[in-house]
C-alpha cells in the first residue's frame, strides 16, 4: 500500500475533514480570554442546533466514556435504581459505570442486533421506580438505532430522568433532546462530529438539574457544577483542549453549511447503499431490520466461515481500508462498515469495491462489480 | 457534495500526500543556511536516482512552462535549426517557445494521440543538421508516451542536443537519463512528484554545457550558469521555494520508500484496470494502442454524441470528481483520467464507479459496475 493511502472506516475515530485540520492547526490560544469565550459561544449555540434543546451544554475535555462517566457521577449515589437498556457492547458499558458508582442496576438485554422493544420498557417503568433510565441511542457494536423518541415519551411520564448515551449518533442521526425528553445528552469529538477525539459534549435538562444539584458522589473533574459555574462567563472549569475547540467550532461551520436535514439525509442514504451492497452480494446483514439499522454503521455477517479479522487484514493490507471487527461476543463473527461523520458516496464505492476484491482474493464466491451496482442505484434513486 | 470530499484526477496539479503537506507547513527556514543546504544536497542525491543520471539538477522556483523555457533560454540562438516531435498539445508548447527564441523549427506533426514514430525522425536526422531536438516524455493532453529511449539512440548518434519534457511524466514513468542520452531532462513539482505547483528540475548533460556556455541569449532568472555557480555550494542563485523544497524532500522519502521500480509498476497497473474499465463499457479509448498509452493518463472519448463536459460537470458536482478535459482541437470530444503520482487502487475505483453513475445519470446506456468489475479483475490479477 502506498503511504498515506488509508481509508478508515470504524465507527471513531472517524476521519477528520481537512479544513477542520487546518483549524486545528492555528495557533493555539489561552483559554481565560475573549477570544476563547467567543469561540465557546458560537460553539455551543450551534450544538445546541443539533442537539434540538435550549438546554445548556457542556463541552469536556475528556473522550466519550468519560462523557457517559460525567452522566452517572453527577446523577448516581449508592443504592439508586437504575434501569439499562442494553442492546450491545455501549449499553453494558453504560450499565457498568452505573454499578461502579453503586447503583442497583436492572439490566434489560434485548440482545445483540435488536433493538429496545419499547413494551418491555413500560412494563418495567410501571412495576418500579426508577431514579435513572439509561439507554443508547446508537449501538455501534451492532449496527442499531434505538427508538429515542419511543423511550422517552415513556420515561418522561415518570420522575425518573433519562440517559442517553448518543455518542456515535449525535450529529450524523436526527435527536430532539427537548421534545423527547432527554435529561442527559452525551456525545463526543471523534464520531459523527468530525473531529479527533479528546472532547464530550455533555447536555442536561432542567429536570436532571434538580438531581445532580443534591448528588453527594465524588467527583470533580467530571463536576457538572463546576462545569456550569464556569460556562455562566463561556469559560470551562479545568484547562479545555483548545485546538479540539478550534476544529469542532469549524465542524459546525461544516455541519451548519450543510444542513442538518442534509446531514441526516446523506447518512440515511449511505446506509441504504451500504445494505442494499451486501444483499446484492449474497451476504447477510447482521440487521437485517431496515427499520432500526443504523444510518452510521452497517454490519454485516462474515460469510462461509470465514473469521471477519481475516478479510479486515486483506482490505488492509492490500487496499488500505479499514473496517472494524465484531466486538464482545460477535469477536471474528461480523465485520462493521462505519459511514458516519466526514463520509460520502465515493466511499462507500470504495468500501463495496474493495470488500468485494478482498472476498474474491480469499476466495470466497463473489460477483465483482454487484455489490457496487446495488450501492450505484440507490445513489441515481433506482430503487427508491 | 460534502465540503471537503473532492477527488481531483487531473494531470496536475495533482493530489499531495498529507505527510507532505505536513512537511510544508513545518517553519520557514531561510534559504542561506546549512540547514537548506543539506537539505538541497539530499533533494538532488534522490532525484538523480529519479532521473537515473549523474549530471547535475538544478532545481527551480518555477512551474513546469518555465523548466522547458529554462531548457530553450539557454541553448537557442536565433537562426538555430530545432527539431520538434509534436504529438500534442505540450509537444507544440515545446516549439513554440524555441521559435520565441528565434529558432528555425522543424516541426514533425505525428497527430494527436499518436507517438512519436522512430523512422520518420530518423530520416529528418540523416537529411538535415540540427542543433536541438525537442521531444515529450509523457503527452497529457493525448494520453501518450514517447519511446524516448528510441529517440534518445537516434539523436545520440548526432551532435545534436536531446531535449525532453518530462513535466508529467518523471517520476511515474521511467527514464533512464545517462543510458538514453537526454541532453537537457525537464520535469516540475506538481504531477508524478506529488508536490504544488511551483517547482521545475531541470538536469543537463556535459554534451549540453557545451551550447549553455557559448549561448547568448537572453537570461537571468531562467540562467542555467547562474543556478551552477551557487549549486557548487547547495545553494541557489535566486530566492527558492523553501516549503515546496521542504515538501520535495519528503516526497522524495516517500518515492525511496516505496522504490521506484515499484512507483512505475502501480502506474502501470492503474492504467491497465482504467484501460480495461473504459473497454468494458464499451467505451473507445483515445489511445486504442495499449503499447504507448501513458501509464499516468487515460483518455477516452466521449461516447453517443455527448460533450465531454457535460460528463465532466454531473462528475464535479454529484460525486466530488474532477476528470480533465480535452485540450485544443479534441475540446469536448475527449475526458481524460489522471492517475499520476499519489494515486492508487481506490482512486481508479472511485473514478469508474463515479464515470458509470455520471453516464447513467445523463442518459448514455451502461451497464453499472461493469467497468468496475473489469478493473477489478486487473488489480486481482484476473487478466496479467
């Protein structure tokens, strides 16, 4: 492979457009100045955009679990009940912190490659009370979209708050923090947002408000009050990672030129060339639902017998393209297309084009150019 | 389109790899200094690898115009007797710049898309006595490459000077510079080398100091002995480009890494998936002939009555893609893909997916992900 012809394609990092590089490139600026809460300003007015919300947020320097670790740590105190809705690998990780910060957890397992089946939920929600509800909005580890909506219109009837754990979906999926009821909004740099990783974005609600406000956890770092005494002058309470800021300030600028529908939309339809690739190719997709598969992320089955990681190396190694492994129990079982963030029709050309290439050097019975054809036609709109 | 997501598949500027990029955007260092000393010392160690040749290189701060004004300026004197093989656009840009110095040019037209054929030079050698001979390594305009070996063995028997344009050729293709007695070796920064505009190299032959010294014509920031009398030190007689020097020297790291009998053989492999793609739909390439069709460039014409153009615009504005057009009199009527320096699998995926969409979209009948398929099987090694 030729140097620096890579394409990466997991589900984060994620491939940072070039003019939010070149952002990321200016000089550095302090961060007790006008200039910085300028920049923290315009930032935040326009997350909360894609956030849908009025709700203040809280952009952290620290990765995405340590986004979903601010969540609990100011909401969760020994003894509390918790209710997890797990449907893979990020809402078990959700769930564990809880347990780290001595939650009494109840775990719902929809199990992999499914999605929260919304009765299961108000079935639980009327037989106990919940302090906190956590759920994810997409769970990359299996290609699922979770129905926000649904759960929080079940949640928001109740005291309890809701989690939201929206750090692969929150910008490249449609979420309306407000009108749905989410307490608590996590995402991060690395994901939909285009950005390299090192910064959560953190939003909460009026109602968690009245929570962490009595929370007695330890916590200071991840201290949503400290963060909010700082935010009240745009300023953060620990050292921000300003050149991080810089770039996401120029991802908005991406992002809002775009259009957020336009965003939505072009995830959507690169999903639909993805799935329609992989059926036309004989394979299976590991959702085969279209009706909750992610816009982000597409995984897909490895066919034959064949270990996933062996046809992740040949894409590698000979095509330099990066696909993602199965995770947890799926280890070797599936392989992931990530198509989320700086993402668009030629990639998904290029992922088709050379997964097709890496079955047939395995020796897998492929039609070259099928999968490719499938992908082509839902781009020229021949099978909308 | 998505900002950001271009594809630029002209023959130059062409791409630049983002270590390079990199090394651009290290700190201006001056141009007096050991430090640019050394590093014009390495340049040219390497580009003599490039250029296959002991003679000295000169580099320039110029586009690649000037190297062949460079070449001209400082051995034609007026009434001097040029032969000029012209198959294109570059080859007449080679004459006409030798008649602004007052040369009698011989021009023999071969036509576009036809090489250079070695017996009608012959002839004109034998019958006539000339002081330079002007040829072009690599056509873009047509998609061709010149037997400047063959040429080189006919013109070295005379005492006339070879002069090549090798702008878009050195560095993708071979040249063997000693062996194939090329006098005067022009190339610029922005096509096989990876770089921005704003670079010529130009190498000369002891048999060519001969003319340069005894030349009086005028010159002074095109002056080859002026660029000698400071190369002694590694210096440079004007100002030179320091980042486009900083970006040479690790487009050159790049190139060693990779080893140049490997850059020319991906070249050539691009060209056969691009020539295999465009036959199997049914397409006509410009150069049917497979044996002097460029390993850099691929043109085709424009299929059903269709201005190339028209293809060109639904490329650049649906899918992010620039394909050049055509120049002078095949305006129109031919598109020309560029896989020339950073360029490599995916790209010829991303050019054909994109080509067969584009004609689809205006109307011309094509088989989708045919043209892909064939251009697979070439880089499987289905038709080697």
């Amino acid at each position: 492979m030729m140097q620096d012809k890579q394409y990466l394609m997991i589900p984060g990092p994620t491939p940072v457009p070039p003019v939010v590089m070149a952002a990321m490139s200016r000089p550095i600026i302090g961060h007790r100045t006008d200039e910085f809460a300028d920049m923290h300003r315009r930032i935040v007015e326009r997350l909360q955009v894609v956030f849908q919300t009025k709700n203040e947020i809280f952009v952290l320097t620290h990765s995405g679990t340590g986004g979903m670790e601010t969540a609990i740590a100011n909401t969760v105190e020994p003894g509390d009940k918790v209710l997890a809705l797990v449907t893979g690998n990020f809402g078990e990780r959700f769930a564990k912190i809880a347990r780290e910060y001595g939650a009494d957890v109840d775990e719902i397992q929809f199990g992999w490659g499914k999605c929260v089946d919304l009765k299961a939920v108000e079935e639980k929600l009327s037989a106990n009370s919940y302090k906190l509800v956590l759920s994810t909005q997409n769970e990359t580890s299996t290609g699922v979209t979770n129905d926000i909506a649904g759960i929080g219109a079940l949640v928001g009837r109740t005291p309890a708050l809701l989690l939201v754990d929206g750090v692969s979906g929150v910008g490249g999926i449609e979420i309306k923090m407000d009108q749905w009821s989410v307490d608590i909004l996590v995402t991060a740099s690395q994901k939909s947002m285009m950005l390299p990783p090192g910064l959560a974005m953190v939003a909460v609600s009026p109602k968690a408000w009245q929570i962490i406000e009595k929370n007695r956890s330890p916590r200071f770092y991840l201290s949503l009050p400290a963060a909010r005494k700082s935010y009240e002058k745009w300023n953060t309470a620990y050292t921000p990672g300003v050149s991080l800021f810089a770039g996401l300030d120029t991802a908005l600028d991406m992002m809002m030129a775009e259009g957020m529908d336009n965003v939505y939309a072009r995830h959507k339809l690169l999903a639909r060339a993805a799935r329609a690739a992989v059926r036309a190719l004989g394979l299976e997709l590991y959702v085969p639902e279209d009706s909750y598969a992610s816009p982000v992320i597409t995984a897909v089955k490895s066919p034959g017998g064949i270990n996933g990681d062996d046809i992740r190396k040949v894409l590698k190694n000979e095509f330099g393209v990066t696909f993602a492994g199965g995770q947890g129990i799926m280890k070797g079982k599936i392989f992931r297309i990530a198509h989320m963030g700086f993402s668009d029709k030629m990639d998904i050309m290029i992922a088709i084009s050379a997964l097709e290439m890496a079955l047939a050097r395995i020796g897998h019975p492929v039609e070259l150019g099928k999968g490719v054809k499938a992908a082509q036609q839902v781009f020229l709109g021949g099978n909308e």
